[in-house]
C-alpha cells in the first residue's frame, strides 16, 4: 500500500505533476517543470526517477534550507577542524553505508578541491593535509560490503587505506567470551575496530603531536540517547573526530547520492545496513534470518561459529543472543557501559528503534561472561 504522503505533488501542483498511471502497486507521474519554476512543499514515497531532458533542481528542505546552503555548512565544519588542529592527514572513514559513501564523496571532492594531495602522491612541502579513504575490515561481515568499498575507491580513485584488526580475531574472542551482548559490546568495539584504526593514525602520524583527521558520516538524526549529542568536531588524543554530515537529513543523503549518479551499496538496499560489521552485540530480532536469505555465506560462517562455541566451550549462547531482550538490555545498560563508539553508530540506532519497538521481550541478563582484563587480552 502507498505511504499516506504529506502533500500529494499532484495535488500541490497539477500544473507540474501529472498522472500517467496509477493502481495499486505503484504510481507513474510525468513531471515538466520550466526554468525558475517553483513548487510548493510536498512528498513522494520511495521513488524512481527518469529525467527525458536535462535540467539542474534545486531542492529545499522542510527547515528553509537548500542542500547546496547544507553543503555549505559542511564544508565550514571541515574548514573549522583544519583550522582548529593542523591535521597531516585526512581519513574519509568509509563503511560502505550510504552516509559513509555520500560522506566520502563529499569529503574526498572537499580535500581535491582545496588542493590538498593523496596519500598515494609524491611528498611534497607545501605543508597541506594529505587525504585517503580508510576502510576497517572487521573480519565479521558480508564480503559483498568490502567489495563495495573497494570497487567504489576503484571507480573514483579515492586511495584506500583497508585494515583488519590485529592480534585476536572475532573469531578468537568469541572462542573465549562466549558472543557478545550490549554488555560487552565496548571490548568488541576495541577488539575489531580501535585496534585496526591504530594502525592507521601510527602508520600516518608524522610527529609526536601531529593529528589525523577521520571524517564520518555521522548524523544527528542517527544518534541516541546513549550516544548523547553529536559533536561536528571532536578530539581524542591524534584523533579528531568530524562530522560535516552532522546536520544533513537522510533525505538529503539520498538526494545528494543521485544528484551525483553515485551507486549504492545493493548490501544496504537489501537488509538495510552496511553489512562491514556484524559483532552481534546489538542484533535485533530476526537479523540473522534477514543476512541468511540475501546473504546465505555469511550467515552460514555465523552458524559455524555458533556450532562451534557450543562444542568447544561452555558459552551455550549464540550469535545475537540479545536480540531477544535487548531493548530491555539497552534500557539496563543506560548510562553505565553501553557508550557507542563513533564507529558503531548506525547499531545505535538499531538498538534504540528496537527500543521504541512493541512486544520486545523483557528478558536477557547484563552479565559480562570473563573478566575486563581477558575481554581485551
Ligand atoms: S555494535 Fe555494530 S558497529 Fe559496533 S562493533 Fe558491533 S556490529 Fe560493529
């Protein structure tokens, strides 16, 4: 059934929209707008769009403000962070998601734009930040997501920095704690994904105090509760941490990816999440069921490791073993450990959405298996 819409454009402007086909499964509009012509505020449900002839659009969002002014905003954001902390280098942290793919290319046309050269360019003194695209290979994902990544860093000739986590895998360390619920979710975080971006700001970093500039696609309309307010700029020790998508709407997202002819992730399109990281701590119900009908190699790897830890040790749960409770979980772990990282941020959300969804199970433990010290060994 068609969403019920706001403001139908054929009824807002019917000297603009016109209906070629309408019935039950989808709606076919012709759409002919003349050079300065505006339409009033409306929406359309999820949408393709042919253009016969060529034109330029320029939308304006509900807040007043036109992408192009969001833009802006964003590239300010970036000017701001330079300013502020004279990074050698910049990092477009790119998952595969499509706010981390309009982010990149956003930021990756920012840095050639001010003149700044690649990671892969010869050195040069002109004192100005290098840039890269910098990918984190968790080890526990859809293979389909890195291809993504890698054959879109192909396509534009963004450089791309691929790390996997060193030391112990997710493998090992569901061998040894059993699968992860929100609980423990901060030792996996540090496990698959901090230890592998050290090695990227300890490869990269010039001088003691130099900084490394990792750009996210972070939104506001993304964060949590538990995640608290989305900073544009912030500082951890080299990291600076920069959001310049932080107050750009998914609307603007997709709009921005196909003003751009920019192609998205068929992993996201298809089970509506980037697929580069799948812990398990903040899997919601049925996610496994959902990876196995679009993705049945990963979910068998899933299930392998799950015969696995059964057999070898006394961790009888499986993967997503939260899943079941987790907004009760999620709601027991507020303000003590369940702090999201700046990379888990679209878990978050799918934790909070399950938080906010009806006829969530009130069971689930927060009990951490091991102890702090042998999680992070
Ligand atoms: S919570 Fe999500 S993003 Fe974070 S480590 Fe787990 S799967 Fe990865």
């Amino acid at each position: 059934m068609r969403p019920v819409l706001v403001k139908d454009p054929v009824q807002v402007a019917p000297e603009v929209y016109s209906v070629l086909l309408d019935n039950d499964k989808c709606r076919v509009l012709k759409i002919r707008i003349r050079p300065g012509q505006r339409t009033p505020m409306h929406g359309h449900p999820d949408y393709l769009a042919y253009a016969i002839s060529y034109g330029r659009i320029q939308f304006t969002l509900p807040d007043e403000r036109t992408i192009d002014e969001k833009l802006l905003e964003s590239a300010e954001i970036m000017d701001r962070a330079i300013k502020r902390y004279n990074p050698s280098h910049i990092f477009a942290m790119f998952s595969g998601g499509h706010d981390s793919l309009s982010m990149t290319y956003f930021a990756t046309e920012y840095c050639q734009k001010r003149g700044f050269k690649k990671i892969t360019d010869p050195p040069t003194t002109d004192g100005l930040p290098r840039w890269g695209v910098s990918h984190i290979n968790t080890g526990i994902g859809i293979e389909a997501t890195r291809e993504f990544v890698r054959t879109t860093c192909k396509k534009y000739d963004w450089p791309l920095v691929e790390r996997k986590p060193p030391g112990r895998t997710y493998e090992q360390w569901i061998r040894e704690n059993g699968f992860p619920g929100p609980s423990a979710h901060r030792y996996v975080y540090i496990i698959l994904k901090e230890r592998a971006l050290r090695t990227v700001i300890r490869d990269f970093k010039t001088a003691r105090f130099d900084k490394i500039m990792l750009v996210t696609g972070v939104r506001e309309q993304e964060s949590t509760r538990r995640m608290g307010n989305v900073e544009e700029i912030s500082k951890e020790g080299a990291k600076i941490w920069v959001a310049p998508f932080v107050h750009i709407s998914k609307l603007d997202i997709n709009r921005y990816l196909a003003a751009h002819n920019v192609t998205r992730s068929e992993v996201v399109d298809s089970i509506h999440m980037s697929g580069e990281c799948l812990c398990g701590a903040f899997a919601k119900k049925g996610e496994l069921e959902e990876i196995a009908m679009w993705y049945p190699e990963t979910a068998k790897y899933i299930q392998m490791l799950e015969q696995t830890v059964r057999k070898e040790t006394s961790y009888d749960w499986g993967w997503g073993w939260a899943a079941r409770g987790a907004a009760n979980l999620a709601r027991k772990m507020k303000g003590k450990r369940a702090n999201f990282m700046p990379m888990c941020v679209g878990c978050a959300k799918k934790v909070e959405d399950s938080e906010n969804a009806e006829g969530v199970a009130q069971d689930g433990s927060c009990q951490l298996p091991g102890t702090e010290n042998s999680l992070l060994d």
